[in-house]
C-alpha cells in the first residue's frame, strides 16, 4: 500500500519537470506536458516527498494514505509558529550565489522585477521587493542549483533553501 495519496493540481503545475528528476518512477509526464502521477509507490517515501517541496508552485499534494492527515504543503510554513495560521513575509532578504547559479534564469522569467541577468551570465537581485512573496520563493524553489537563498526580511530567519 503506498504510503503517501499524491496528487497533481494540473491548474497549477507548470511541467518544469523537477518532480521527475526527484522521483521518476512516481512521477511521468502527462500528455499537456504537466506531471501526473504513474505510480504512487514507484520511489522511496522520502524521494516523493522531496519531490513535493522542490515543486516551485507547490502543485503536489501529499496526504497521509492511512490517516489522510495533510503532509505537503504543510498546514503551516516557517513563517508561522504552531498554531498560527500561514503568512507570506512582507519582504525577502536575498542572495545569489554566484559560484552556484548556472544562469538559467527560469527566476528570471518567475519573478522578473526581482532578478536580472548580469553581465557574467549569472543571475542578479535587482529589486528585493519587486515581486510579490509568492513568486520570489516560487523563483527561489526553481533554481535546480540552489543558489537563491532566501531570508524573512522582518525575522532573519532562513526560508529557503529548506534543510
């Protein structure tokens, strides 16, 4: 019995593909081109759930397949303590790891007011607040390097990468 009920929210899965790099025997790619999932026990629970996280649109719902409690997205984020309900910083504190980035610049495309291309063909910070939070995390979460990291501009704390 698989451990995890999966499900592919087609109105917001973009097909980016991370989800079957991370879980490819879970995870196919559905005639639209967006994600489906094949078979629910096709990777290691962990595998699957990893490949949930990285979604840059949060398109993976995972549920609990015995007790159907919710597993991802999770009720509440790190933004928000226990008990509270899930909120957006009002503003990022933001990085480039210029050593890490590939220039890709698929952030560039998500959140196209924060990040810009430089001149060495690695991505850039142009306007920490030029986008809503939403889209800057979605930017951050699609960099197959890692090389946005993202901080609560009011708390300090570290919003992604997550460990």
């Amino acid at each position: 019995m698989a451990r995890y009920r999966i499900e592919v929210d087609g109105d917001i899965c973009v097909g980016d593909g991370l989800c079957r790099e991370r879980a490819p025997a879970t995870f196919g790619r559905a005639a639209d081109g967006r994600s489906r999932v094949t078979d629910p026990d096709g990777d290691e629970p962990e595998d699957v759930l990893a490949a949930a996280r990285d979604c840059p649109f949060e398109a993976i719902r995972l549920q609990d397949a015995s007790t159907g409690a919710q597993i991802w997205p999770p009720e509440t984020d790190a933004v928000a303590g226990a008990g509270q309900t899930a909120s957006w910083p009002r503003h990022f504190r933001i990085e480039v790891d210029a050593g890490t980035c590939v220039g890709d610049r698929y952030c560039c495309e998500l959140a196209p007011r924060t990040f810009a291309p430089d001149r060495e063909g690695h991505v850039m910070v142009v306007a920490a607040d030029g986008d809503p939070p939403e889209d800057v995390l979605a930017a951050a979460k699609a960099c197959r390097m890692e090389a946005i990291h993202l901080w609560d501009g009011d708390t300090g704390e570290e919003v992604w990468p997550r460990d």
